[in-house]
C-alpha cells in the first residue's frame, strides 16, 4: 500500500511539473500587447508630472524664488495648517493643470530641513485626468543640492471618457541641483507602484533610475519594468533625449520603439 502512495505521489509530482512547464512556456510564447503598455505609460505620466511639480514648488520655497508654482495662472492661499494652489488652464512644464491642490501639514509652511505634507485634491485635472484621493510628501533638504522627496500615492484617475483607474504604490525623487544647466539629469526616480485598469493590476518596478529634465514634459533615461497577470515587459526611455518615446523589450526577446 506505501508502494502504491508513493508511486501515486511521484506521479503526481511529475503531472505538477509538467503542467507548471507548460503554463511556464505558455507565458514565455505570450507578450503584453503595445496598446496595453502604451495606455499605462499615459496614466504613469500623469502622476509623475505631478510629483515633479510639488517638488519644484518646495524647490522653488526654499530657494527664495518668488514665483513659487513656476506659473502666473496659480494662485497660492495659506491657512493655518495648509497651502493651497489653484490652477486655471495653466500649463507648465507641457502639462495642463486645472483646479485646486491643498497641501496640509508642517504646520501650514514649508520652513524646516525636514517634514511631511498630505496632499488632496479639489476638482484638479492634471492633462485631463480628474484626480481623487491623497498623497503623502516626505522632504528631505538635509543634503546640500540632493532634496529627496519620498511620495506615498493613492489615487484614482478619471479620463476624458469616464473610465476610473487607481494607483498606488511609492516613489523616491531625488533632485541634483548642482547638475542644473549641464548636460547631466536635473532629478531621477526610483520606487514601485500598481495602477488598477479595467479589474487589471499592472506593476511597474523601476529597475534603472528614471531620469529627467526641468523644461521637459518626459522621462528620458532609465528602464522601468512591467507585470501584469505573469506576463513581463521593460521600458528603456532613452539616453537622454526629451521625447515621448521608448523601446519595450519583452521575454521573448522582440523589442520594439513606442510612443504614447
């Protein structure tokens, strides 16, 4: 009878094996399609011009510049524990903002080396994506020329057709002051995070640091990874050109250059 057990378990073992091969070698011979990596890059871009221009806003503070927002179409209002930006129509750095962001957190100011602000949105759009939720900033101006912004996200995106799409995840933004005016990156990106589509969870990984420029609406270095239902991709954006292009390399070994 343990004869039979244990011939039954090999067996079994073996069936288990090849199934996991099979279902292995399935996923292998199947890509993400460019359509799907292309409308996750639209979402990505809307939350990262984001982050970049709450980052150059406390830049911008703690540099003295009395333009604080980078446009003369926000108006800023302080409260006794929050800031408050108001966009209309204004475009800044290639990208449109409209409505309101409130900051709420270190005590209504941005004094201070170090702290955290809660940031929550009032009818704001940012390129046509209506924005919902909160995002929490940690800022980090303890070393001179690298402020380090840590960014918690956790939003939902509505597009122009309706459709409601959610991220979440976290991101470490660090700027490199003493690179500005060079040819080297003013700031670059690390961190993971989920955008939730259509009751389908796509997570991005950045493998290579996602790299940028002030006066550019792009990411233009790095490799930013993909997953969605076993399936795997990877984003290279470049060596440093400001365009809104990508090559996608997939498992398989096809690549191929995007745009979105």
């Amino acid at each position: 009878m343990r004869k039979s057990i244990r011939i039954l378990l090999g067996f079994g073992m073996l069936l288990g094996i090849g199934c996991s091969t099979d279902s292995d070698n399935d996923l292998n011979n199947k890509n993400l399609s460019t359509q799907e990596v292309k409308a996750q890059m639209q979402v990505n871009s809307a939350t990262e011009g984001l982050d970049e221009l709450l980052a150059t806003l406390l830049i911008n503070d703690k540099s003295g510049s009395s333009d604080k927002s980078g446009s003369d179409c926000t108006v800023i209002s302080f409260a006794e524990k929050s800031i408050s930006l108001a966009f209309s129509q204004c475009k800044i750095n290639g990208n449109l903002l409209d409505g309101t962001i409130t900051l709420t957190g270190n005590d209504g100011n941005m004094e201070g080396t170090e702290g955290v602000f809660i940031i929550s949105f009032d009818a704001f759009k940012f390129n046509g994506y209506l924005l919902d939720g909160t995002k929490s900033v940690t800022f980090d101006f303890s070393v001179a020329n690298n402020p380090v912004f840590t960014i918690a996200t956790d939003v939902t995106l509505k597009n122009t057709e309706g459709e409601i799409i959610g991220h979440k995840g976290n991101k470490v933004l660090t700027w490199h002051l003493d690179q500005l005016d060079t040819d080297e990156p003013d700031f670059s990106w690390t961190g993971s995070w989920d955008i939730i589509q259509n009751g389908t969870t796509y997570s991005f990984e950045v493998t290579e640091p996602l790299s940028g420029t002030l006066g550019c609406a792009y990411i233009t270095s790095g490799i930013l990874g993909l997953e969605v239902n076993g399936l795997m991709a990877s984003l290279d954006f470049g060596q440093g050109t400001c365009d809104q292009k990508g090559t996608v390399s997939y498992p398989d070994g096809k690549t191929e250059e995007i745009s979105w």
